[in-house]
C-alpha cells in the first residue's frame, strides 16, 4: 500500500467522521481506487457495518497521531 493510498483512506474516513455522506472523495484531486474503496464500506446500509469500516480506516490514523504525540 501506497503513501497515497493511505492518504486517501484517511482523508476519507475524516469526511466521513467530520459529517460528510455524499461524495466522501470530495477534496482530493484525482481519488483513486483505495478512496472508492473506503467510500463504499463506508456507505453501506447497516449502522453496525458503517461503525466498524470506521473504526477500521481511523485505526491507522490514530496510531500516527499517537506516534507523533499529537493531540
């Protein structure tokens, strides 16, 4: 997996955290297939499904703030 993509999964799964339902790519200049990939799980019509695609796409995410002591 690519910087990029794992930009994008998370850039995704912030839009997505911070509010956004449509168009969870929107803001990123050419979303490729990771940012597809994320914005269909997270998506989906169980709640249940959509919270742990979430939790999933943050994990990273949060491990690189924690690295960094941020926050």
């Amino acid at each position: 997996m690519t910087d990029r993509d794992l930009f994008e999964q998370a850039f995704v799964a912030m839009s997505y955290l911070l509010g956004r339902r449509d168009d969870l790519a929107f803001g990123l200049a050419d979303p490729g297939p990771s940012a597809h990939r994320t914005a269909a799980r997270l998506v989906g019509p169980d709640a249940a499904t959509r919270a742990r695609e979430l939790a999933r796409e943050l994990a990273p995410v949060v491990s690189a703030l924690e690295a960094r002591r941020l926050g």
